[in-house]
C-alpha cells in the first residue's frame, strides 16, 4: 500500500485508523486542528516538510532552476562572443604585434641595419622599438620607411629627417613635414600608422595604401602612387623571409 505524504502525516497524528475504518473522533479532529499553518510556521523539522504544499514549493524549486538555467545560458553565450570578438580582432589586425619585444626583434634589427642607408643607417633598433611602442608589426613598418625613403636614400629624410613621406597639414598636405631628429621622425611615423591606420581598421597593406597615398592625389603629379602598394608588399614579403 502507497501512502501519500499527507497521509502519513495524518498517521503520525492519530487522524487514521490503520484498522480501515477511516471515520474521525472528535480527539482527531482536534488534534487536526492543532496542525500549525505551514504559511505561518517557521520551523525546519520534518513535521514541517510533511505539511508543505508539495506543488507550490515544486513551482518554485522550477522557477529557480530555470533562472538559473537562465543566467548561466547568457554566462555561456557572452564567455563565447568574448571569444569569438577576441578572434575576430586577432583576425583583422594583421599587423600588429604583441607589445613585448620579441626574441626575434634583434635579429630583426640587424637585418634593417644591413639594408638602410643615409639617414636611416644604423636606426634598426629605433625602428622596432617604434613599432613595438605602437603595437605595429615592424615588417611593415620598415617596408613603408624603405619605399618612402628609397632604403634612407630621399631628400626627405636626410633633410627633414621624415621617413614616411608625412605630409604637413599646415600645407594643405602639399608640403613635407620637417622634424628635428631622424628619431622623432621615425617615432611619428610608427604614431600615424598606427592612430590613422591600424586603429581606424585598415590593416592590409591595400587598405593603409589606398589611404598613405591615394591614386590620383593633388599632391602626386606624377601618378608615382599607382606603384605604393605592389612596391611595399614585395618589400615587406622580403623583410618576413
């Protein structure tokens, strides 16, 4: 025979007769009437778990569940699209590099050192260490240099100590900037790359060139622009080899 809850509590009052004869004297009925409402009963004894309303505290007992299901669903769902983003990013920034100097870096260096001239002789640390000051990656920072400088060959650069061909806003950008040493000139030009390239989403060598020197520029009238973007991509496919 199942009994019920309910019932065994009736049982352990005396309000049923094991006999079979389930008719009530009036001593059970008022034991029954002694029963404390478990709405007002404090108590954590199993006599007040054998009077709770089995279905009220099972809604409730749901009801948790299911807000907890709830927040760990959004948990799992925002621990992804971090994720996801994170990777995304790591995706479009191509060249970018970690802030840390790498153990390559000055081997890097000494290969720059090789192959600038002039101005940029023996700046080959300064380059990567702009770079990494930035978050650039110095592959690309040093093929734009050496395209803009003819490997630091260009009146710009050993004259005005620009690099990158930075043209000077007071100018209406017609003008070169002029700075006063090759290492400020290089630290701005890793600072532009960075704050009007990298930063603004143009992470492809096509993207920043498109921008740095657009096909059809006042400022290029002699269509030299055309040639930018192949020009630094071989260059910077050297440098990575």
């Amino acid at each position: 025979m199942s009994v019920n809850p309910f019932e065994y509590l009736s049982i352990s009052k005396g309000t049923i007769n094991l006999s079979g004869n389930n008719s009530s004297t009036e001593e059970d009925v008022e034991s029954q009437d002694k029963i404390p409402d478990k709405k007002n009963y404090t108590s954590t004894s199993e006599e007040w778990y054998l009077q709770a309303d089995f279905d009220d505290n099972f809604d409730d007992v749901i009801e948790m569940a299911s807000q907890t299901r709830e927040a760990l669903v959004n948990q799992a769902k925002s621990a992804f699209e971090n994720k996801l983003n994170a990777n995304n990013l790591a995706s479009a920034t191509n060249y970018q590099s970690t802030s840390s100097i790498t153990p390559l870096s000055n081997d890097f260096a000494d290969k720059l050192n090789d192959k600038f001239k002039g101005a940029l002789a023996g700046m080959g640390e300064i380059i990567v260490g702009a770079a990494q000051k930035y978050g650039l990656d110095p592959a690309l920072l040093a093929a734009i240099m050496a395209l803009e400088t003819g490997w630091g060959t260009s009146s710009a650069v050993n004259n005005q100590n620009n690099p990158g061909g930075l043209m000077d806003p007071a100018s209406n950008w017609m003008k070169l900037q002029s700075f006063s040493s090759i290492e400020e000139g290089i630290d701005a030009m890793a600072k532009n790359l960075k704050n009007g390239y990298i930063d603004k989403g143009l992470t492809t060598i096509a993207q920043i060139g498109n921008k740095y020197c657009p096909v059809g520029a006042a400022n290029d009238p002699n269509g030299t622009n055309a040639g930018w973007i192949p020009s630094v991509t071989s260059i910077y496919n050297q440098l990575k080899a």
